[in-house]
C-alpha cells in the first residue's frame, strides 16, 4: 500500500541535515486542535470507515474496573475479530502489515492476526495536550536533529518534519510520571521450549513530567530505570539502573550495575546501543526495549510519511493476562490473545551511519499517530535481509489517562526464536506511583537489592 502523506510536502521523505530545524509556521500548527488533534493525529476517520474520527480517547472505566485496582479490566471483551488473517490469505492485507507480520504468517500455519474493530483510546492530561500545542510553535531540533531546544514536557513536533523529530516524539511521549511494576521476561527457542530470562521490579521515571511548565534543558533526564531482579536463581539479587539525558550526545546514558557476588556498585557504560540485553537472556539489544530506546546519534533518520496499517492495539487481554504460560506458546505468542486493529502511524526509517557500528544495517519503525509510540518494527542486518521484528503492545489506563505499552515481543527471525518482555499480569499489573525520592535515585540504592 502506497504512503498516505496527508500532512507533509515532499520534504516528508529527505533527511535533514540542516544544524538546526525550525519550528512549523503558524497557519500549519493552526490546525493542531482542528482537522489534527492537539498531538498532531488526524481527528477525521479514514475513508471506509475502518478507522474511526478522534473523539476524546477512552476516559471512562468499564462497569466491572475496580477503582484504584491496577489490573484494569477489558472494555472490548465481548467484541469478536472482523478479519482473520493468516498464511493462506496473507498476500491479500500485506500493505497492510508489517514485513515482519507477513513473514510470520507465511512462515508458521498456526500464526494468525485477529483483527478487531478499531477504538482510538489514547488519552492524555490536559496539561500534556496544551504544551504540544505550544511545541508545535517554539521547538526546534539542534545538532542535526541528535537535541532540541524550546520544548515543553508533551510531544515535542506533533507535527514532524524530519524523521529525528519523529523519534523525538516516541522517546519524550506521555507515559505517566513513575511507574512500578513486577514483571517476568520470556524467551521461547526454536524448538517451542519456554524459559523464563528474569524476573524482576522495575521502578521507571520520566522526570520531565513532574513539572510541566519547565522546558527541557539538555542536561535533563528524561528517562531513568532501575530493576531488581529475582528470579531465576542466577539473576537473584542483581541490580540495574539507566539514566538517559536530553542531549546524548553532550551526555551518554549512564548506567551502573549490581552484582551480589562482588557486592559493589560498578559503572556499565556498555548498556546501551546493540549491546544484548541481559534481561531478555541476549534476545534483543539494549535499544530494542519498548521497541525502540536510547540515543539517535548512530543513524539517519528518515520520515517516509504515514499509511495504515494492523498493528496490536487495546490488547488488554494480553497486558493483564495471569498466567504468562498461555502466552508463550511455540513459535509465536498465542494469537488469541493478541487484539489486533486497523490504525494510522508514522514510517520512520533508520540507515546505519557510515562509520557506525550496530547489528541492524536498516530499522523501520511504526508510530502510532494518538500516542506516538513505536508499535511495530523491522530490523534488518548488514545483508539487507530481515534479522528480527518487535511490537509493543498498546492499552489505555483509563483510569490514570496514560496509554501504557510496557509488554513488547521481539522475533528473532534468523533463530526462529522470540522474547516477550514486560509480562506484568502475573503480578498486578502496571501501577502509577508517587516520583521516588533522589536518595531512590542515587546509584548506591542498587546495594540494597543484593541480599540472597
């Protein structure tokens, strides 16, 4: 299916260069709150009716949430899939779906997408939709595109001009101010057999949030995690924690690293980029968390427009299952508890810079427009072949207004193998908590965490 570029000239499809981008004009961001929402999605529906106008996201919780519980109930239960699609029809919706759902569908029988009727749920505080507004005017990207400047805390460029800014909008969206959640991390082999990678608290923090009328400099932090992890018995008592700035360039990720047997807390620069992710037993990288996280500065970015496509949504089924063993099923993560839904999202696609080293030589990514977030990827090694492809998995608490996307999967498509990560419904799901204080923050809690 051809890119539907409703928003942008032809300037869409370059990569700037430029040392510094400029804001849109005014009579452009004029339309944020009109035919665009206040984070720069088309408030209209498609032209069949597939995809529905924007109208307000999913604010109200269904009869049966409890409130103030964190496992938030299903709104969508009793809804039934529109479209199955699997092998035998695959070819049909292929401009549809990503390369990666294609190459599953053809290449496992019992894989299939159950696509359900769309529900643009995402919904936002106030606050967060006004300062995007005010972004759309004052931002602008500095450093060929790698830092920005003028941005209040919300979306950065609800109306992107290049493919920097589009990432930009990922890495800086909405996701609450603090959460803590328990999770467990699975990796299933090639040969159907499921293994739990770890087990683990995870506190993660996005500081920009906890005051929303201060710009972002960039020695800020936007981001910062620390996981415990208890399970499985070799990983009991280890400690991570990740801080990324504003400006990686100025400022790298900085990461540290408990581990009981030395019974210190050591610097780990090395937890970042294409590094294998421990948590996930080395089956995706460090910037594979979320589908994508870190620094821009080992690509060129290219924004390549928007088009519709299936990607999960609304998969409340899947984020507050209780058992994780339903999910892991050979092969693929069990279908039925995969929602699929027909959504409009941003190309972006990343080339590896000259010079630069990483084990993906060309990554896509599919932002959804409502929230920003990557929803699905395509990674691809230095051969142009397809390597390995992630989706997280979108629901809204609608109790909090934050749309979550803490479980993703990763398919390791040359060992036939994947990881699904964030698997928080065992546990109590995902829950919104007061910011921790900077004592919490400081490397030396991690110690704490090292008691057998």
């Amino acid at each position: 299916m051809a890119f539907v570029n409703t928003l942008m000239t032809t300037a869409l499809a370059i990569t700037l260069t430029g040392n510094a981008l400029a804001a849109v004009p005014a009579d452009e961001a004029a339309r944020l709150g009109k035919s665009l929402t206040l984070v720069g999605a088309e408030q209209a529906g498609n032209a069949d009716g597939s995809i529905p106008a924007y109208i307000g996201g999913l604010t109200r919780a269904p009869a049966d949430f409890k409130p103030g519980d964190s496992m938030r109930a299903d709104p969508f239960a009793s809804e039934k899939p529109l479209l199955v699609i699997n092998g035998k029809n695959v070819d049909q919706y292929k401009g549809l779906l990503s390369v990666t759902t294609v190459e599953l569908a053809k290449r496992y029988p019992d894989f299939r997408v159950d696509v359900y009727p769309t529900h643009r749920t995402v919904a936002m505080p106030q606050a967060v939709l006004d300062n995007s507004v005010k972004n759309a005017i004052d931002a602008k990207t500095t450093n060929q595109g790698l830092a920005f400047e003028n941005v209040l805390p919300g979306v950065p460029f609800p109306i992107p001009q290049s493919g920097n800014e589009a990432m930009w909008n990922h890495l800086l969206r909405y996701q609450g101010v603090t959460i803590n959640a328990k999770y467990d991390s699975w990796n299933v082999d090639a040969a159907g057999m499921a293994t739990l990678a770890t087990t683990g608290q995870a506190f993660i923090n996005y500081p920009i949030y906890e005051d929303m009328s201060r710009p972002i400099a960039n020695a800020d932090l936007y981001y910062q995690m620390k996981l415990y992890y208890s399970g499985p018995a070799r990983r009991v008592g280890e400690a991570v924690m990740l801080k990324d700035a504003a400006n990686a360039v100025e400022q790298p990720r900085r990461a540290w690293q408990y581990l009981p047997g030395q019974r210190r807390v050591k610097l780990a620069p090395s937890l970042a980029y294409d590094t294998p992710n421990p948590g996930t037993a080395g089956a995706g990288t460090y910037d594979d968390a979320f589908v994508f996280n870190g620094a821009l500065d080992r690509y060129d970015w290219t924004l390549l427009g928007k088009k519709e496509l299936i990607v999960p949504y609304n998969t409340y089924k899947l984020t507050y299952a209780h058992d994780p063993k339903v999910l892991v099923t050979p092969e693929h993560l069990a279908p039925e508890y995969v929602r699929w839904e027909k959504h409009r999202v941003w190309v972006v696609e990343g080339l590896l810079k000259e010079g630069a080293r990483h084990i993906y030589a060309k990554r896509r990514f599919y932002l959804d427009e409502d929230s920003w977030a990557a929803l699905a990827s395509d990674q691809y090694d230095a051969r142009g072949q397809i390597y390995r492809g992630s989706f997280a998995f979108l629901s809204q608490s609608y109790d909090k207004q934050v749309p979550d996307t803490t479980p993703y999967v990763i398919y390791d498509l040359v060992r036939n193998s994947y990881n699904i990560n964030g698997v928080v419904g065992p546990y109590g799901g995902i829950r919104y908590v007061a910011p921790l204080s900077k004592a919490q923050w400081a490397t030396e809690s991690l110690a704490g965490a090292g008691v057998r």
